[in-house]
C-alpha cells in the first residue's frame, strides 16, 4: 500500500509539472520540488527563495535578491489608505512590464521591463501582501491586486513553478471574492497561466494541500472577525471583511472540487490524486450549527 501510494503521488507531481508548463520552456523543465505539508493562511512563508545547488552563484544571486523598485511598492502596500495602495499596485504593474512611469529608466530614455528571475524573486514577498490586500475593504484594491498577480505570475514563467503552493490559497480564494469584478479578475488570471482545464486540475492538485489548510483557518480557525489574523478598521469594517472571506472561502470550496476533480488529462494515471484530493476536500467538515454559519458541506 505505502509503495502504490508514493507511486500514485510521484505520478501526481510529475503530471502537475508537466501539465502547468507554458511559453518560455515550462514548469516541466524547473520541476515542483521544495515544499511538503500545508501552509497556513496565517503563516508567513518564503516559499523558495532560494535557488538551486546546481545554479550558478551569479545566478542564485539574482534569484535570490527581489529588485529594489518592486520591494518599494509592495512596502508602500501596507500603508492603511485605499488611494496609495492603488498606487503602489500601479507601480507595480508598470516597473514589471517596462512601462512608463514605473522608474529605472534606461540610458534610452525607456522604462526597463524586468525578466523572469526577477519576477520570480519577489514572488514570496508579492504572496503576503496578496494574502492581505484579497481581503482589502476597498473593492478597487482587490481588482488591482488581482491584476497584478496576473503580470507577475505570467512574467515569471517557469519560476513560477516553485512559488505556486504558498500563493495558490489566496489566488484561488480571489477567484471566489463575492464581487464579480474581483473574481472575474482573479479567474482571468489563473485561466491565462494555467491555459487547460488539465493544467488548471492539475496545478490545484499540486496546491491541495496548501488550499484545503487556508480554507479551513478561514472557516474554523477564523470563525469569529475578532479571530482573523487582519484587524484593521472599524468593528464593521472588520466584519465585513470576515463575511467577504468566509463567502469566498465556502466558493472556494466547491470551485476547487469542479476545478482539481474533472480536469484529469488522457491517458493520465491520476486516480491516486483524485483520491486523495477528494479526502483533503471532504475533510473540511462543518456543523450546520457552527457559528460560523456554514450548512454542514461535508456531503
């Protein structure tokens, strides 16, 4: 049994990889190595920042070491307003694509895009203020981190690959927000990186963990507003944001068994996958008498 069942995960991963992989080379050629476990919304986690042994150290460096203009507008992202936290998500936006106004000018007079590695390297930074500014009281912010998530996911390429699992709660918790602008945003972005319904099974298979953990500190951990981990604002603003996350939580849910659960490619022996998946998922049990409100979905 112990040798099917890491026989059936081993197929799962290399699927996972195989599936994800786009223009530029693909997640294929890097690989999903480097985490195990679940990784609590509450935890702050790097998720791989640092390079591989075989790497150049020339190369780990730039891996290594996010760019400077982009670590200044992700700080500029903690500050309480709703305007300048637009406008960071802004400067964000234009330093990763080159576009004017995003600072580091070249000798040319351009705005100098940055590359993959670059992307890739603020990636674990980029993925706490995410797990905040999705639960942000301003609707605009949440559309403009959503967006942004779409650049530096898509601009990261293949480096991606490695900071997928401690990102993909949030995203796809985004992709649930009860606003249709936010969700179609956030969905937008998780259909252009993952462009098949395998690759998108396949990449919430190499979350699940990851997910289903999230999910239940939002759902279980975090069932009162005085209990989750952002309590800025007023005591309505606070419980707003708490209705909003358990809302998407709940969404989330079912998304994520539609999703991870019918996309298996042809020929893919991913039934060891599909069984465990569906264990994490209905492990997520809720009493129809919980205050959190929930009707019992464990079916």
């Amino acid at each position: 049994m112990g040798k099917d069942k890491k026989k059936a995960q081993g197929a799962s991963a290399a699927a996972a990889a195989a599936a994800v992989g786009h223009a530029g080379g693909g997640f294929a050629s890097i690989g999903f190595g480097g985490y195990s476990g679940s990784q609590n919304l509450s935890t702050a986690h790097d998720g791989g920042d640092t390079a591989s042994s075989s790497s150049s150290p020339s190369s780990s460096a730039a891996m290594s070491e996010p760019d400077d203009a982009l670590q200044r507008a992700l700080r500029s992202m903690l500050k309480r307003d709703a305007a300048t936290k637009l406008k960071a998500l802004k400067e964000l936006a234009d330093i990763a694509l080159g576009r004017d106004g995003g600072g580091d000018r070249t000798d040319g007079g351009g705005a100098r895009a940055r590359g993959a590695e670059e992307l890739a390297a603020i990636l674990p930074r980029w993925t706490r203020a995410f797990r905040r500014l999705r639960l942000d009281d301003a609707h605009a912010v949440r559309v403009a981190a959503a967006r942004a998530t779409r650049i530096l996911a898509e601009g990261a390429g293949k480096g991606l690959a490695k900071h997928l699992k401690p990102l993909m709660p949030a995203w796809w918790a985004a992709a649930h927000d009860p606003s249709a602008e936010v969700r179609a945003e956030a969905m937008g972005a998780f259909d252009a990186v993952f462009k098949t319904p395998e690759k998108r099974a396949n990449a919430l298979r190499f979350a699940a963990d990851e997910i289903v953990a999230a999910t239940r500190d939002e759902l279980v951990t975090f069932r009162r507003p005085s209990d989750m981990p952002y309590r800025d604002g007023t005591e309505e603003e606070l419980r707003e944001r708490h209705e909003r996350m358990v809302c998407a939580s709940v969404a989330a849910v079912g998304g994520f068994a539609r999703t991870a659960m019918g996309g298996s490619g042809e020929g893919e022996d991913l039934d060891g996958a599909d069984a465990s998946t569906d264990e994490k998922v209905r492990s997520i049990h809720w009493s129809p008498y919980d205050r959190v409100g929930v009707v019992n979905a464990d079916p």
